[in-house]
C-alpha cells in the first residue's frame, strides 16, 4: 500500500524535491491542489518549527490525510537573527526577491560581521496524532553584492561557508547537497523511514 502524504506548500520546485527523495520509501507526495485542500495558515510561530508545525497541521486536519510542511528562512547576525521567519515578508509585501536583497544589503552597510546561516524545519503531522520533526542549517556570510543567477530569495547574497560562491552560483543538485532545506529533507526521511517500518 501506498502512503499518500500532502504537502503543504503552492512550491513547485519544493514538491518536486519532496517527491524524489520520499519516493524511495514508497510514498506518494501530492500537492494542495491535488488533494482538494486549500487553506490559508497564518504563520504566528515566533519560529521556524513553530510555523511549519501549524501549516501541517491544518493541512492534516483539512486533507485527513499525513501532511508535511516546511518553513525556513535567513538569519543573520548583525540583525539579530533577522530576517529569520519573516524571511519571506521582510520588507512588505511590495517587494520581490531582489528588493529584499537590496534591502538586507542596504541595512548590513558598513557592517563588518557578515555571518549568517539559512534554516528550515521540517514537521509533519498524521491523523492519529503522531508528529515527526526535523530541522537543517547552513552557515555561511552574506555577500557584498548578488552574485549567481540561480535560486531564489536571498540565495544570490548568501556565501557559503568554505565554498566561496553564494547559492546563486550553485547548481539546483549543488545546493541540495549542502542546503539547509537539503539537511532537514535528508533527516526527515530517516526519521519517516523509521517510522513507517514501525
């Protein structure tokens, strides 16, 4: 029997990635879409686990089925952990990815600590109950300017660590090996691995 799971994400690309690394367990990923479901979280956590926890939730409770959500963002030291998880709203609304690039950059001038790391947490929840988490990091500095023209978000200002080139220098293969996203996704399929065998 195949497990179907819904993943709480309008991504295409984070679907993709959901669907090749689950489908060596034998799991189906479906989106909101193909699942009749939409709902609209509200992200009110104060962190990455907590919002992705609320989006699987409702997504579970909407779908009856097991559903997997994320949330990630960038931290940077000199803001004080900023943008973090308002990564995707820094800024307002108004802008795109590359305004709130700017707009980072803008507020880390004449900043000389440039340390930073990308986070994600990864939380899926199961009708019966039953939640499994898991979370990844990659550190790294934020750039004096956007290099790179793959990605998304801030991947063009973000260096990683012992690599020097940013995100948008990497391939989609490159960063999924390394990413924060990649690490959680690598941990959470243990972790689903293990508990689908139980």
């Amino acid at each position: 029997m195949v497990e179907k799971f819904v993943l709480a994400t309008h991504n295409p690309g984070k679907l993709a990635e959901m669907r090749e690394i689950l489908s060596a367990l034998g799991v189906q990923v479906v989106s909101l879409e193909e699942a009749g479901v939409s709902v609209e979280v509200e992200e009110t956590g104060t962190t990455f686990s907590e919002n992705a926890m609320l989006k699987a939730k409702a997504v579970c409770t909407a779908a009856g089925l097991p559903a997997i959500a994320d949330d990630s963002g960038l931290c940077v030291d000199a803001l004080n952990g900023g943008p973090g998880v308002y990564s995707a709203r820094y800024g307002g609304d108004e802008l795109d990815d590359r305004g709130r690039c700017m707009l980072l950059l803008e507020g880390l001038r004449g900043q000389t600590t440039r340390a930073a790391h990308f986070s994600c947490a990864v939380a899926c929840v199961f009708p019966n109950g039953d939640t499994l988490t898991a979370e990844g990091r990659c550190d790294g500095a934020i750039a004096f300017a956007p290099i790179g023209t793959e990605g998304f978000g801030y991947d063009p200002i973000f260096l990683v660590h012992g690599m020097g080139k940013t995100f948008g220098q990497l391939s989609g293969e490159e960063k999924s090996a390394i990413s924060h996203r990649g690490k959680a996704l690598a941990a959470f399929a243990e972790k689903l691995g293990t508990y689908l065998r139980e």
